[in-house]
C-alpha cells in the first residue's frame, strides 16, 4: 500500500486551543480483522460536520465516519474503519470533508499476523496527575522506538468523574502516542460505576472508545464492555470487572465459550486482562482474603478462577490497587503455589517461571493515580510488590517465552532519577516449541 501524500493539514494543538472544526483526541485501536484499524478521533465544530472521513493509504482511500456524542460533552465524536491493510505502514488523516479541516498526517502499522516475537505495555489507573504525567513521557519514550505493537490500559482511564474537561485534558496528553499506536482499553470502577464515576455510567468511556466486537450507541449495554481479540500467537481476552460476571450470565458464559474456542496451535498463550484483581496482597478496600473471602469480596476468584485453571489461562493483568505486584504461579484459592518452577538468576539475570503450574498474575495500576497507603502483607503467593508510579513492558522473545518489566519512573522516596527497571520476570512454557 502506498502511503499518502502529505496533505495541508491543520495545526497539532489542543483541542480546548483549537479553531472550530480542527480535529483532536486521535487514536487507534485494533479490530478483529487483522486487515482493519478503528480510529476515532473529536472535534468542536461551529456546525455540525455532515462529511466527516478518514484519508488514507491511497489516495483514493477515503472512509466515511459515524458521528456520536452525549449530553454533558461539548466534543462530537467521530469514529471509522479503515479497511483492506496489508501490513505495510499506512499514512492517514481525519477530518471534515466539506470544510477542508484535517489532522496532520500520522502512520502506523497495521496489527501483524506473524512473527515469533512482539512487545506491549501495559498499566491502569492513569489520570491527569504529575505522576501520571511522567509515566505518558517515559512510556512516549519508549514507544518511539517502534518496539511495541500495543499499549493495554486496564480500566480508570482519566478519572473525569463527571467533569468531561478531564477526559479532553486526559486525551490530549495521550493523543501523541495513541495516533500511531494502537491503544486497547478495559474499564474501572471510576469509568463505569455510578458513584465511582461521577454519574457517567460509562458512557464517555463506550463512546470514546471504540474497541473489538463491540456496538456504540446512545445507550449502555455490557455486551460492548468486553472483548477478546488475536494478536500473533496469542489470544487476548479483557474483562469487564465491575459489570456482571457469575457462572449464568453474559459474561461469564461469552468467557467460557472464549476459552473453549482458542486453538492452541494457532495461540499456544492466553493473556486475561480485567481491572479488578483475583489476586492482590493489599489491605487496601476489599482485598482481603480468608478461606471464604477470595480476594476483591470474594467474587472474581470464586467465579473466573476455576475457569482459568479449566482452559489453561497463562498470566492475569489486573490493575485497581495504585501499586505494581505480581504473584508466583498459583491456583486454587492460593491453596496451590508453585515455586519450584522459580529459576533464579536465568541466563540474564532475571528469574524464570519455567512451566509453573497455576496463573501468573500481575497488579499494574501504578500509572499516575496516587498511592493509597495500605499495608502490604507476604502471603506466600505474592512474589514482589512496590508502591510506585510507571509502567509495565511485555516482551515476547519467541512462542514459549515472555518477559514483564516494571518500569518506574523515579524520583520518589528512595529512588534515582527515572526510568528504570524495579522488577522482572520471564514466563516460559517450555511445552509449546
């Protein structure tokens, strides 16, 4: 696919800053065609845009986009589809046709089908803060070395609570790495939930965000809070945590029937992501775990852990508690440890869970909002834990190896200046050569 020409374009401001009709907020994320990229993108025009397009690939390549809104914004929304990739970088605009209003031109990559290695980054519970901040300049970093193919935020996106200036705020700050890097989202408690959320219910969070499989509308329905999609040689599948999901209902019964389906020597790893966590030693709320009560109220492992260990899910990305954990493999109510799997040192110095039996799960939800001061018991399943802001950084060597970094940002309490690497750990599943 050719890539486009360089067109007049309008000048990279913020949204709040911008003439009427310049288009903002422009992001990417995948679809569940490997040959599409969804793309939404926002504007304030002084009248409504009845030709809003995407320009891309070639010349000829123009897609038309649906408009959206909703009452306490004053952004229109705008989202579209391109279509027919083939993998080659593709060069695009968004814009209004009849007024001649378009986004610099921006390139990405379409989602790769093959290859035996691939890196993402990973993190939840973000907002607007100083820390968040630092965390979208070292991960800004990053992704300009045309290393990662993703970036997953696990639920708490901007934390508006209802002041629709924070998600323009919010957007703004990320619009320099989601325009060329696909950006997947889950949502929180604080995206989703009435009191948490400000009253927004997740509306904002649906209709900003267009991802896999999923239906915007003017109304609010599970069906579009959950999702799985496949990227390379793994099946990814995130989870709606704070909608409903005991044995009996859509979601749990769309998860089983996601896991049945997963052809392992197509996808030989499966990666779960879900705000809230089935495993997290903080004090912190309702994380406390007894025979009974199995982390988070209890709830989340009594209903989807018996499921993992069913269908053989590989690692869980949580995120909620503003802290970085993970865990040994474990299963079973944390009845069933496996650290016999642990190689210390690994031939880089990191340690290595070789064929554990059990889940890996990892709290990401250090990304910028602030700390909550728990206390941090050492259950024997809890491998590390740190109380600091950044980002986490998977990285797939080949079809049988992955491994998380922590990466922080610095400059808090104890620490050199930032970023830097605070805690790895290779995932091997030695099985799957």
């Amino acid at each position: 696919m050719k890539l486009l020409a360089l067109l007049p374009a309008a000048s990279a401001v913020l949204l709040s800053e911008a003439p009427a009709g310049t288009p903002g907020q422009v992001h990417l994320a995948y679809t569940s065609d490997p040959t599409s990229m969804s793309i939404t993108w926002t504007a304030r025009p002084d009248t409504p845009c009845t030709k809003p397009v995407v320009r891309y690939g070639d010349s000829d390549d123009v897609v038309a986009a649906s408009t959206l809104g909703y009452a306490t914004t004053n952004d229109t929304i705008f989202t579209a589809t391109m279509t027919g990739l083939d993998g080659d970088a593709v060069c695009y605009q968004v814009g209004c046709s009849e007024t001649d209003q378009f986004s610099d031109s921006e390139t990405f990559f379409p989602l790769p089908t093959d290859g035996d290695s691939f890196a993402f980054i990973a993190f939840g519970d973000m907002g607007v803060s100083t820390a968040a901040k630092s965390t979208v300049a070292n991960m800004a970093a990053d992704l300009a070395k045309n290393e990662y193919d993703f970036v997953l935020h696990n639920g708490d996106i901007s934390y508006a609570r209802g002041d629709d200036g924070i998600w323009d705020e919010w957007f703004d700050l990320l619009q320099p790495a989601m325009q060329s890097t696909p950006y997947m989202v889950t949502p929180g408690n604080h995206d989703l939930l009435h009191s948490d959320s400000g009253g927004e219910d997740g509306i904002p969070y649906s209709l900003r965000f267009a991802m896999p499989d999923t239906t915007l509308g003017d109304g609010l329905g599970d069906e579009r809070l959950y999702y799985s999609w496949v990227h390379r040689f793994v099946t990814f599948i995130n989870l709606s945590t704070d909608s409903d999901y005991a044995e009996g209902t859509d979601q749990y019964e769309w998860l089983e029937k996601t896991l049945a389906s997963v052809d392992r020597e197509k996808t030989p790893w499966v990666i779960v992501s879900g705000h809230k966590n089935l495993y997290c030693s903080s004090t912190y709320g309702s994380n406390d775990r007894s025979s009974t009560t199995r982390g988070d109220a209890g709830d989340l492992t009594k209903e989807l852990e018996p499921l993992f260990e069913k269908y053989g899910v590989d690692i869980y990305i949580g995120a909620h508690i503003h802290a970085y954990e993970r865990t040994y493999p474990v299963a079973k109510n944390a009845t069933a440890v496996d650290k016999d799997c642990v190689e210390e040192g690994g031939e880089d110095g990191v340690d290595v869970y070789r064929n554990g039996e059990g889940v890996v799960y990892f709290v990401l939800g250090m990304s910028g909002a602030g700390h909550l001061g728990e206390e941090w018991p050492d259950p024997e399943w809890s491998a590390v834990h740190a109380e600091e802001y950044g980002y986490a950084a998977l990285s797939f060597a080949n079809r049988t190896s992955v491994k998380l970094e922590f990466v922080a940002n610095g400059g808090e309490e104890g620490q050199g200046d930032g970023p830097l690497v605070r805690d790895s750990v290779w995932v091997v599943k030695d099985q799957r050569e």
